[in-house]
C-alpha cells in the first residue's frame, strides 16, 4: 500500500489535502503520473495545510449558500456555444472549463471547473448534463444547451 497526499480532488477516494492509502498501481499508473497526489513524508505533510487553505479558498462558503447555487443552477439551462460543422459535429469538445465560463455569463454564479464532472463527452450540438459538485453534501445537475456558432 502506497501512502499519498492527494493535491486534487479525485471521486471516490477523497478531496485535495486528504492523506490516503491506495494499492501501489494505482497510485504509481494513475494518481502520480496525473498529479492528483505526492508520495507522503513528514516534509510533504507540511504541505497538507496550505493544499488545504487552498481548497476552501475556492470552496462555497456555506451549505445554505452551496444549496442556493444548486437550485438556481439546475432551475435555467445553460447556452453553450461552440464552433461545429454543418453536420452538427463539434470541432474539438466541450471541456469543464468551457461550462464553468458558460455558467457564468448566464448570472448563475462562479464555479471552479475542478468541481464539474462531465457524464459523457460531448462531441456534437444538442442536450446534455453535467454534475457540479458544489459541497461535499451538495451537487447540482447542470442542463446544456449545446449550439452551434451562427456563421
């Protein structure tokens, strides 16, 4: 068993600045060559507390706040507007990033693109979802509207 600090959230196993003991696979093929984690030592747990700052630096501050944000996320769905062919195939896809920025200019409020998970890639115009985690109690379903950009 591999010993890890992890540096980035990562479903399932914890959130950023949880120390954790994974299998030594896991941790060597996938959390470090990703850099979700670092290896721990007594030095490397002095990183703990700043990792730790960090993320509730751009954590919703309340659960009362995390769960007006959810219902106003999922009550308006979200235009996104992309490059796509005539066919309806985008160029490239859709990344968190793009869904964090379009969530924004709808007025709905800042999420960080690190808390937003992707169901399926999306690779052509049309309806699809998202989840945002918002707190660790609270996600919200982001409903998108994915269209092409009017030549």
């Amino acid at each position: 068993m591999a010993k890890l600090i992890l540096t980035h959230e990562v479903t399932g196993l914890g959130a950023a600045g949880d120390i954790v003991e994974v299998k030594d696979g896991y941790a060597r093929n996938y959390l470090l060559p990703r850099a979700f984690g670092i290896t721990w030592s007594k030095g490397g747990e002095k990183q703990v507390e700043s990792i730790k700052a960090a993320r509730a630096a751009r954590a919703v501050a309340s659960l009362e706040e995390a769960q007006a944000l959810a219902a106003s996320i999922a009550a308006k769905p979200v235009k996104l507007t992309v490059k796509a062919g005539a066919t309806g195939r985008l160029f490239g896809t859709v990344k968190t990033e793009d869904i964090a920025k379009a969530v924004a200019a709808a007025g709905l409020g800042s999420i960080d693109k690190r808390n937003i998970e992707i169901n399926d890639h999306i690779k052509s115009t049309g309806n699809y979802s998202a989840t945002v985690r918002l707190h660790t109690d609270v996600s919200a379903t982001v409903t998108l509207q994915v269209v092409a950009v009017k030549k």
